[in-house]
C-alpha cells in the first residue's frame, strides 16, 4: 500500500489528542511533524504553501 505523506496544521488539545493518534496508527498515512513557535516569526501559511508545492511537483 502506497503512503499518503500528511501534515497536521493543528495545535492544542484537538491536534494532539483526537487527530494525530488516528493519522499516526492508520497503515496508509505518514504523519510528518512539524513545529512552529510564535516567537520564530514564521508565518503558518507559508509552511502549508511549501507542502502543498513539495506535494505537487511529487505527483505530476
């Protein structure tokens, strides 16, 4: 079975108690961290314009 590479844009309670364990147990995703702080200054939309863009020249 092929892998979908997977992102979890999510944090608190909701990200890492009900999302990540169910992503991260399921045979068919790779649930990839990433880590962002307030303070680095860097802006979670870019992250997300990155891994949509690394995603898309994988698969065309």
């Amino acid at each position: 079975m092929e892998t979908i590479n997977t992102a979890l844009c999510s944090s608190g309670l909701s990200g890492m108690v009900f999302h990540a364990p169910f992503i991260d147990l399921h045979p068919g995703f790779k649930l990839e961290p990433i880590t962002v702080n307030a303070e680095d200054g860097i802006n979670l939309m870019q992250i997300i314009e990155g891994l949509l863009k690394a995603a898309m020249s994988k698969t065309l």
